[in-house]
C-alpha cells in the first residue's frame, strides 16, 4: 500500500460512509425494492390462479399490496352497472390499527368521475398520488382521514380491455413522497387484478344464464310431466267414471275391472301430483320421510321411462334437513341424466345414514362415457358437486364407455 493510500485510509474517520459505501447502500435498497415489487406480483398471480370466489380474493390481495409496500389501509372499488358511480367493493386494513370512521365513510360513500381520488383515478385513467390526503382539498374524506391519523394516499385504476373498471387505494399513516417505480408495478397489477374480475364477472354471467335456462327447462319439463301423466290420468279415470252407470245397467260383469282400473289411474295420478309437489313445494323434502319421498321418486321415474329401479334406504340416525335434501336431489339429477342419456335398464339406488355419515350410490347398466369429454360447464353435474360440498361431502362419479356409471356421495366422520 502506497503512503498516499495509507494516509487516506488513516485519515477516514471510522463510522463515516465513502462515497463506495453510499452506492452499496442504494444498490442494496434497489435490490430490496426489485424484490418487494417481484413479491407483489408473485403473489398476486398466486391468489388469482386459485381463487374462485372474486368477493373473497380482493381484500387478500388489498392485504398482500398493503404488507408488502407498507401501507395501512387498502380499498377497492367498483364501477356500479350503470357506470355512473364508483361504489366501495372490499376494505382491508392492518390488524394493529383501527378505522372505524374509516371504514365506515367507504362504505357509506360513492364517487363519481372526478371526485374524490377514486373518482380522478377513473377520469384519468392513471395513477395518482397525493402526500398528505388530510390537507389536500380535493379529498372529500380529509376530515375523517386527518381523525384516524392518516395521511399518505394513492389510487390506482382496475382495467380490462382497455376501460377502468374499478380503482384500488392506499392510505398510510405517514406522508409518502412519490415514488414511480412502484406506480408503475400497481398501474401493472392493477391491469392483472382487472382481467381476474372480469373473467370471474363473465363466469358468474354464465352460470347465472344457465341455471335460468335450467330454470326454464324444468318448468317446461314439470309442464309436460303435468300434462303427459297427471292430466292424461285423470282424463282416462274421468272417462271411465262418465262410462260406469251406463255399464252397471247393460254389463254388471265389467263394473269390477273398470273399477281396478279406476283406482289405478287415481292412484298414479296421486303419485304424479306428490312428486310434482315436492318439486314445487321444498318444504317435504326437509320434513318428510327420505325413504318414502325416494320410492315415490323412483315410483315416478320408473313409469314415464320403463326403467328397472331398484331402491335401498337404511336411515339409522336423525338426519339434518340440509343433508336430506342435498340426497334427494343429487338421486333426482343422477335419474334426469340416466333417462335422457344413459340407455340404461336397470338401476341400483342405495342410501345409508348413520350417526357420523352418510352414503349415497346410483348405478346404471347404461352405455357410460369417457369422463374426460365432461364439459367444464356442464350444469347438472356442477350443481350435483355443489350440493354434496354444501353438506361437507365428496362426490365421485366412475364411469366408461359401455361399462355404464357409478355415482357416490359420501361423507364419514
């Protein structure tokens, strides 16, 4: 080491910062700042890929933004359908403090275009960030802000296909100078956040347009089950009663078989009728017998298509209402597939309950299918899936082509 070397290092004094150590210390706090922004979208494309429900995703996502950039407070907001307010979506906000006026104010509060800083934020289009929201007059909540002690602010817009469909913001404790690097990640963020809400709007448009056209179809259905059964029935019995003084007075030895045949006719017009009131009327499959409320299922669906059922129930424990009807229509939609596409002729029904669980099978000799050319959309069996979650159980359905199906919904423990 030369003199000259030497006196330098001997004439620095410990503890002070060369200009080397300045430029490791902005390095080290870009590298920190690169690595909070990949967080941020890392676990933003995480909650997005295995979210389903959107109501439940947008204040985790508030909370990953929130804890990873430091700000306290987080809302989202959407533009309402007939795109003239922004009304308040999601709040989340830091477990160790507490907003209650806040939290209040948003939900209370709309915007429109313009006002406020959600209502810039959609005018523009652009991000737009604001020091100290307690001081600054185009803040409609400054009050309620400077109250709860804050004051950094930021909005950010939601976008899809190139609109703002929404707009999030942040607010901290602190005043926060401007910084675009991380405008530039949110503005990012929020075009990701925009496309999920859109892909869970239209799934949610989807699913709502099929079970109204379900709705539709089972109304036609129950039209025609009224019509082909209970009316043609009644019309034959009423037929036979208008004909039976005119037999008892040529043929008293035809009275009796007409007669049978009138009580056979009233009878499954009976049954028609219970069926079709249990469709239309909930409240028996909550209350009533399962075992009986099945047979007359079964009884029903046996006569309008000629299929071989046969019916096991063994009910040893009490069964809640929730669980019992989750039963019956899982067995009532598994019979709808197997007489419209199965071709079967015979089918094998079973229930067990019992004190921790409970059991439901529905087999066919039918033609089967390849499960993997189920379409994802596919209604019945959708619901079907819904409705054994709704009582906490599994539902597995088993099936090829010319092997026929094996439906099981089961629940233990």
């Amino acid at each position: 080491m030369t003199t000259a070397v030497r006196a330098h290092y001997l004439s620095t004094p410990v503890g002070i910062d060369t200009p080397r150590s300045d430029r490791t210390r902005s390095l080290e706090m870009r590298v920190f700042q690169l690595e909070k922004y990949l967080t941020i979208q890392h676990e933003t494309t995480q909650i997005i890929a295995r979210s389903s429900d959107l109501e439940l995703a947008l204040p985790h996502l508030l909370q990953v933004i929130c804890e990873t950039t430091d700000w306290d407070f987080g809302e989202v907001w959407h533009v309402t359908p007939d795109n003239d307010r922004l009304q308040c979506a999601a709040i989340w906000h830091a477990s160790a403090h507490h907003f209650p006026c806040f939290v209040q104010s948003g939900r209370a509060f709309t915007f429109e275009r313009g006002r406020g800083l959600p209502g810039r934020v959609w005018e523009s289009g652009k991000p737009v960030w604001m020091a100290n929201v307690a001081c600054d007059a185009t803040f409609m909540r400054a009050t309620v802000a400077e109250q709860e002690n804050l004051h950094g602010g930021l909005g950010i817009p939601i976008r899809a296909d190139g609109r703002v469909i929404g707009v999030m913001t942040f607010f901290s404790h602190q005043s926060r100078h401007l910084d675009r690097n991380l405008l530039n990640v949110l503005d990012t963020v929020g075009s990701q956040i925009g496309l999920f809400i859109e892909r869970k709007r239209a799934e949610q448009a989807e699913r709502e347009q099929a079970r109204t056209v379900a709705a539709m179809e089972e109304r036609q259905r129950l039209a025609r089950d009224l019509h082909d059964s209970v009316t043609q029935s009644l019309f034959s019995a009423n037929v036979i009663a208008q004909m039976l003084p005119m037999l008892w007075e040529r043929k008293p030895d035809s009275i009796q078989p007409n007669l049978a045949e009138l009580q056979q006719l009233t009878h499954d017009a009976l049954s028609e009728m219970r069926a079709l009131l249990v469709e239309l009327r909930p409240s028996p499959l909550a209350h009533g017998d399962l075992g009986e409320l099945l047979r007359n299922l079964v009884n029903t669906v046996a006569r309008r298509s000629a299929l071989d059922i046969s019916l096991t129930v063994d009910v040893c424990a009490d069964l809640r209402a929730d669980d019992q009807i989750a039963l019956y229509r899982i067995a009532q939609e598994a019979l709808n597939n197997i007489t419209k596409h199965a071709e079967a002729s015979q089918v094998t029904i079973s229930v067990s309950v019992w004190d921790d669980g409970l059991c439901l099978t529905v087999e066919d000799d039918g033609r089967g299918f390849d499960l993997s050319t189920i379409p994802c959309n596919h209604f019945g069996l959708e619901v079907m899936h819904e409705r054994a979650a709704g009582i906490g159980a599994m539902m597995v359905l088993d099936s090829a082509p010319g092997r026929g199906t094996r439906l099981r919904v089961q629940r233990v423990g």
